[in-house]
C-alpha cells in the first residue's frame, strides 16, 4: 500500500531573491530534497506559487505593476518560466512533474472536486511530482484576496494528506510581536495566538493571519501543519526526517471524512437557506434532513451538489449539499411534502438537504 501523500507549499517570498524575481538556487535545493522523499517512496504534491515573481523575472519591469491586468499578465508569462525551471530541476533527479492550475471555484462543486483527486492519483501512481498553483490569469477576485495557503488547505483534502509543511520566508510562530523567538508547538489556534499574526509582503498575498486561519482549518480536519522558513538549507529533508522545524501545529481534532472536509474548508458556499426554528431544532437535535416546509428565504444561485450555508436567526449551523437548484427550491419555499406533488420532477426528492450530505457548525 502506498504511503498518504504529503503536501508541501511555497510561498512567493521563498522563491524570490532580494529583487523580486525568481530565485533558482532556492528551488533547486527544495527539490533536491522533495525528489530525495519521491524517490523513496512518498508521494509529494506541491502547491507553489512565484508566478508574478517568475514574470518579473523575464520581462523585467522597471517597477512592480500593482493592476490587475497587468499583473495577471505577469502570472500568465511567469508560470510558464516558473515550472520551467521546476521540470529542469526534477528531470535533473529522472523524475517529471506535471502542472495544475486551479481556482477555489474548480474545486467548489463536488464532481470536479473528485476529477481532480482523480487526476492527481494517477500522477502519483505514475511517480509524477503535481505542481500546482492558483489561476491568476483568469481569478481577478482571488488575484486580489485570495492566496495559496487556502489553496493548499483544499488540497490538502483532496490528496487526503495528514501532514503539511508550510513554506514561508519566516522560521514560523513568534512568540511576541517582533520578538525572534520562535513558538516549536502550538496545540491549537485560539485568540492569543491569532493576535500574533503579522502582515504580508509585497510579492505574497498570504499574511500571517491567513496562515493561521488556514492552519486551524487544516487541525480542525485532523491534519498537523508545520509553518517553517522556506530558505533554510535543508527544511524539507530536516522535516522528512522528522526534526522539529519550524512551528508544529498540533491537532487534537480526529480525522474527519474527506466530504466533511470539503463542506468546511470552502470558505465561501454557493447559496445560503435561511430556516426556522423548527428546522433549525430538527437539524440541531435530530440530525434530521433539510426538507422544503422549514425554509424561510434563499439567497443565491446554485445548482444541485453545490454546497450551501443554512443560516437560522443571522447565524449559520450547518452546511451542506444541496439535492435542488435555486430555482426548484425557489418554488416549494416553506411548502409541505404534501404539496410538492406537481411542483417538481418526479426524480427529485422531496427534502433539500440530505442529513448524509450536512456538517455542522461545531466542526466549522
């Protein structure tokens, strides 16, 4: 049986020189060691950033652009040369990489979800290194929001991974604002150790804060997450070897099922229902499925198995997939079963949300 597969992130920072472009000594040394774990056995999947840095490289502006169009343009020219040079540094070790570019939006309906597990499963039996990065060409809104720590967090459940190293250009938590003195374990993230998070840099978009936030939701899924300094010589094969780098944040969390997983670590669900307290109790207490009689008010527009907030009193309890569009849950709103008769095709079913298909606000 083959070892789980473990995932490694890069930050833009780690690949960049003082100048802003790409640094190809750093990245031949991280897979120096990547291809070393590979090599013995253990599937490794990278999600990389260093697009825009990579562009800067080859187009050498005068200055940074700050637009987005240009920016994008950047990415679009950048990661051609970023996984370049990856492909020349893994051919160098007689491994091939493959490249995946994603948005959280490919990931956000459950069938794609799968493709891509399928996708990357086959790259792994083939002992191909997956090299993935968000798609900044065409994500305006991510290439201003959005970063590749909450990336990694989706795949992370994708590939199904226990453990996560998270590269940085910092040696990981400290303990006080400005102090260098590193935090070695964290059990996990509360207020305290959120009011020790630090601003980003120019070249990344994921600050402290957003490492953190992706961390807890990497424990709250059963994971062990190591943020540790992406410059170190030798990080990824001290980590491999089980020396403690970085910060180790530490789960008491069980693993939870990999759909559970997606319904909590999508951070922005397709639609929202709004219940009442009735169904609110019914789903709270009993566990029971969402039927059409309890819903109040939709908000959005959604397909069937695309994921949805349930929202009671201003404030969300659950999460889950939903059996119906918008617009079939649109025409049986507040309706008992006994109505539906005539309202919907005769193969849908008659609930909204399966109990089998919820998580609940507790493990968000």
């Amino acid at each position: 049986m083959s070892p789980t597969p473990k995932l490694i992130k890069i930050g833009s920072a780690v690949l960049a020189n003082e100048q802003g472009r790409l640094d190809t000594k750093v990245i031949s040394s991280l897979v120096k060691d990547v291809a070393s774990m590979v090599k013995g056995g253990q599937p490794i999947c990278i999600v990389s950033s260093g697009a825009i840095g990579a562009g800067l490289s080859v187009l050498n502006p005068a200055k940074q652009p700050r637009k987005v169009r240009k920016m994008q343009a950047l990415a679009a020219v950048g990661q051609v040369r970023l996984m370049e040079v990856y492909q020349k540094e893994f051919s160098k070790r007689g491994l091939s990489v493959g490249q995946i570019l994603l948005s959280h939006e490919d990931l956000a309906h459950r069938k794609s979800f799968l493709n891509t597990r399928a996708t990357l499963e086959q790259l792994f039996s083939l002992g191909v290194v997956p090299i993935i990065n968000e798609n900044d060409t065409v994500s305006t809104e991510e290439i201003q929001f959005g970063d590749n720590d909450r990336l990694a967090v989706l795949l992370a459940n994708v590939i199904e991974s226990k453990k996560v190293l998270l590269l940085s250009t910092t040696d990981g938590l400290k303990d006080t604002r400005g102090d260098q003195q590193t935090i070695p374990v964290v059990g996990g993230i509360d207020s305290h150790i959120l009011s020790l998070a630090q601003g980003g840099n120019s070249l990344g978009r994921g600050g402290m804060g957003s490492k953190l936030m992706s961390i807890d939701l990497l424990n709250r899924s059963g994971k062990t997450v190591w943020l540790a300094n992406g410059k170190t010589k030798s990080i990824i094969q001290n980590w491999a070897k089980g020396k403690e780098v970085g910060t180790r944040f530490e789960t008491s969390h069980p693993m939870v099922s990999s759909r559970e997983q997606w319904m909590i670590q999508h951070l922005a669900p397709k639609g929202t229902l709004h219940v009442d307290k009735g169904a609110a109790e019914a789903l709270l207490k009993r566990r029971a499925s969402l039927l059409p009689v309890g819903i109040k008010k939709i908000q959005g527009t959604f397909e069937p198995g695309q994921l949805l907030s349930i929202v009671h009193d201003g404030c969300e309890i659950a999460r889950g997939m939903s059996r119906m569009g918008h617009l079939q849950v649109q025409k049986v709103l507040g309706k008992p079963k006994k109505d539906l008769l005539g309202l919907l095709p005769a193969d849908l079913p008659h609930f909204v949300v399966h109990r089998n298909d919820l998580v609940f606000t507790d493990a968000i």
